[in-house]
C-alpha cells in the first residue's frame, strides 16, 4: 500500500502530471467559454462551422501529406470547436520568423565548414550511378515547397578515410562508448532524446564528471519532453553546476502558446570524442535500451561506431543543435576537427555520409533516404523499425519493390511500447503481404534498430523510424553508408535477428475480432497524429 500511494504521489507531483493538467485546464477553459457563447448566441454555431470549412480548404491546399490532412479535416468538421483549437495548437507545421532567422543564422555559420572532397564524388559516380544520385541528393540543399521555400535544407559531404562498426544489441554500443569516454582527452558531445538515471547513465555520469576534472570540455543535450518521466526537474541545472555545460530541446512550459513547438522533438542520439570517435543509432541513454530492465521483454537495437574524418558532420550536428537550443554561442569549429586534435592515422573502409532532417523546411530528407534506397534495390532490401504507420508513398514504393521481384522483408516488434501504434502498425502488413512483401515480428520482445540494408551494397543505420513523427516532426539523424564494413555487418545481424522472428501470414491479418477491424481503421486513419 505505501509503494502505491508513493507512486501516485510521485506521478501527481511529476513534470507530465503538471504539464498535462495545465495543459487541459488551459484548453477546458478556452472550450467551455466557445461552448458557453455558442448556447447564448446561435450565430456563433454557425460561424465555428464556417471557420472550420475555411480551416479545411486551407489545409487542402497546404503541401502537406494528404494522409496527414485527411487526418486533421475529419475532427475540424465533426468538432469544429475543439478541431480548430486542436490544429492551432498542434496541428501547424510552421515556425516563427525569430526561429527561421535563427536557424538560417546557425546552418550559414557552419555550411563553410562542411566541404565536399569533389574527388571522393567522382570515384562514387563512376562506380555506382544509383548510389552518386541519392549522395547528390544529400550533398545538394533543398529548398522544398509552400510557404517554408524559403529554408533549404542542411548538405553533408560524404568521406572516406573512416571506419565503421556495427553494434547490436544495444549492450555493444555501452560497452563500446564506455570505452570511447575513457579515452577522451579534449572534449565529449552528447545528443539523446531520453536521458534516465540508472546503471547506463550513472556510469556515464560519473566519467563525465570525472574527465570534467580532467579538464575535457563536456556539453550535453537532451530532449526536455523525452525526459519529462526520466529525470528530475532542472537536471541541467545539476549538470551545470557539476562542470557539464547543459542545454533543453524545447523545455515544457504551462503556456498555451508553446504548445505548437512541444509537438517537436529532438530525437537525435548523437556522442561525439575528440571529433574522431563518434556514435549514433536507436540507443537511447536509459537502463532498458541495455537490457538492465525489461518493460517489453528483450529489446533489440542497433548504433553505428565511427572513426575517422565522417565524424566531423556529426560534430556539426551537435553545435548546430546546441546554439538552436539557447543564446548563441560563437565557436572556434577548428577546435573540434580530428586533424587539429592529432587524430591517429585515418583508414578507409568505403564511403560514409551522415546526414540529418528537421521540420524546419518542408522537405521530408529522412523519407527520400528511405524512398531512394527502396526503388533503387535490385535483389533484396532489408527493414528493421519499431512503427510501421507510413503514408501512400512509402506503402507503394514497397509494394512495387515486391512486386519487381525485390526480396523486400521488415521486422517490427511483437511486444509493444505504445498500444494504438502497435494496431496502426499492423493495420499496415496486409496490403503489404499481398504485395510480396515479408513481414515479421521479433518474438521474444520490442525492436527499436532503424536500419535499412540493400544489395550488400549499401545501409543506412539512425534514428528515423518509418512513421509521421519521425518523418515529418521531428529532429533525426542517421548515416548512409556505401560498401562500408557495417553494410555487410548489418546484414549478417538482420539474418541472424531472422531466427527469432514469426513470419506474419494474410491469414494472422485477417483472423481478428470484427472490433479490432473497425479499432484498425479508425486509428490508421488518425494516424499522422500520432
């Protein structure tokens, strides 16, 4: 009995709690008033209606994901009320002009920065016409369309003279970017969506602090809705006062108007040393992405280890987001490259490309990495994602891939975080397995990899899951990788991952209660908010 009221007493007194029950009241407030006005005045009824149509076309004409303003249409004309409140609070995908400045501020300061060995591009094009197309893709800023033109997005360059490792399970990374702190001498950059305190973070706690003494130069970034179950309130503050220079994605606030921008996350999981050893993937910087706990039975995921000159784009990455999330910072960028460090003698191990997507602009790059690779496969393409809530364009693009004779196969997880998300998931395997495309599920727990490997050729390994959030609204990263170690490495876990997998049947699709069907169709047609 006492640890249950200690637990109702610590969720009513938690970060969420607050911020969702302010969050309501704010909202119940605003709704009763329109409810209240709307009994007394008649007209008012019918100007809700006539604003909610306006809403409508105006999203029609948005160069949005017709999924996702399908998606928004439906509640603005059946509650054009609580539907018009809902999208002006998040349902708009714009951002205001001090960001833009902002942002625009950040990406020219470091753009000199980041400069493409023209030769490197030459070698690829002569080798492989398919791979040099999405590497020009990547490298080339895009300016997208509809009102956000205007705000290309950020270019990387591809490199040689890097190494790549795969690592999974997630336990590989631990151990792997234990070591890597250990060693670090001039400075170590963090970037991760979830922070928690437990055995992972704590032994990496106590190495910051420790090499903090040391005289290394240690910032952190975390992502404050992330972490608004995870960590204590003003944990940066304890950070700070520790030596590690700390900085909020997006701190909650219980004002109305900060909603729209709660609905982005920086989802990045990014660990850069000394600007020759960097580490990104799935993995998260908590207990259960290790194995230590086990909320949804074994959890599967998958980082990538680089060493050599493709991490300075990550170096980039982590100060473009630091000075995005708080006052400017002018940096000295030579401080941080491996060369001015004295990194040891750089080997190369094929062509490594980090890139990066934000909703700032309206150009989906994630999605175009996913899309690219798909429709350019020729003999297989392998998929592992924790969400498979996806939009026409991807459901086609595998499908066709099938269909042409491409072995296209996803793995998605059996037991789930997020049970609506699991049921949307799966109201997408049937028209996918009728296509030729083979699903299955991980039995023994949760996958959270976002992987992608083709023709044992190329790969790419981030944080990007195949559903809205992280193609449309969030912060993501990731690495696309061309006749790299880890391509074929990455092949080797998904064929070994294979083992522990159940193949989905039409026949499991089908064989469902009649209330789950009618549950499937309502939540995928919500979907994109979710």
């Amino acid at each position: 009995m006492g640890n249950l009221s200690g637990n109702i007493s610590k969720i009513v007194t938690g970060k969420l709690f607050t911020f969702v029950a302010f969050m309501l009241l704010q909202i119940g407030i605003i709704l009763w008033g329109i409810i209240f006005i709307s009994n007394k005045v008649v007209f008012v009824e019918i100007i809700l209606r006539i604003i909610s149509i306006i809403v409508a076309l105006y999203i029609i004409n948005k160069p949005e994901n017709p999924s996702y303003k399908l998606a928004w249409i439906i509640p603005l004309l059946l509650f054009p009320a609580l539907g018009c409140l809902m999208y002006l609070c998040i349902g708009k995908r714009r951002f205001s002009r001090k960001q833009k400045i902002h942002n625009l501020k950040v990406m020219r300061e470091t753009a000199p920065h980041l400069v493409q060995d023209e030769e490197i591009i030459d070698e690829i094009r002569k080798m492989s016409p398919r791979v040099s197309s999405q590497v020009h893709y990547l490298g080339t800023p895009q300016k997208g369309v509809g009102s956000d033109a205007g705000m290309p997005t950020p270019k990387f360059p591809i490199y040689k003279r890097t190494t790549t490792e795969f690592l999974s399970p997630g336990n590989r990374f631990f151990v792997g970017l234990v070591d890597a702190l250990e060693s670090a001498r001039a400075f170590i950059f963090l970037e991760y969506f979830i922070i928690e305190e437990g055995e992972l973070w704590n032994t990496i706690h106590d190495i910051l602090k420790r090499k903090v003494k040391e005289g290394v130069e240690v910032r952190v970034i975390y992502d404050d809705i992330g972490c608004i179950k995870r960590l204590p309130p003003h944990y940066d503050k304890k950070l700070t006062e520790e030596g590690i220079k700390c900085r909020v994605f997006n701190p909650f606030g219980i004002n109305l108007t900060k909603i729209p921008y709660m609905n982005n996350r920086d989802h990045r999981k990014i660990a850069v040393i000394d600007g020759y050893v960097g580490f990104t993937g799935g993995v998260n910087l908590a207990d259960e992405y290790i194995n230590v706990t086990h909320p949804f039975g074994e959890w599967m995921d998958a980082a990538l280890k680089l060493k050599g000159e493709a991490v300075w784009s990550l170096t980039i990455m982590f100060l473009q987001m630091w000075n995005q999330c708080g006052e400017y910072e002018h940096f000295v960028y030579r401080r941080y490259s491996p060369n001015i460090l004295g990194a040891s003698a750089l080997f190369d191990d094929g062509y490594v490309m980090p890139y990066c997507d934000n909703p700032l602009d309206t150009e989906v790059q994630a999605e175009m990495v996913y899309l690219n690779m798909i429709n350019k496969a020729d003999n297989y393409i392998y998929i592992s994602t924790p969400y498979l809530i996806i939009d026409n364009e991807m459901a086609t693009a595998l499908s066709l891939a099938a269909k042409n004779g491409v072995d296209v196969r996803i793995v998605l997880p059996h037991k789930y975080d997020k049970w609506y998300v699991h049921i949307c998931s799966q109201a997408n395997y049937q028209d996918l397995i009728r296509a030729g495309v083979k699903v299955y599920e991980f039995k023994p727990g949760f996958i959270h990899s976002k992987t992608f490997v083709c023709d044992d050729e190329v790969a790419t390994v981030g944080t990007v899951n195949l559903d809205y959030r992280s193609l449309y609204l969030h912060y993501e990263c990731g690495v696309f990788m061309y006749k790299s170690r880890a391509v074929i490495e990455c092949k080797e876990d998904y064929l070994n991952l294979l083992k522990r997998c159940k193949l989905i049947t039409e026949r499991d699709c089908t064989n469902v209660n009649f209330f789950k069907r009618i549950l499937r169709g309502c939540l995928k047609v919500f979907a994109p908010l979710m």
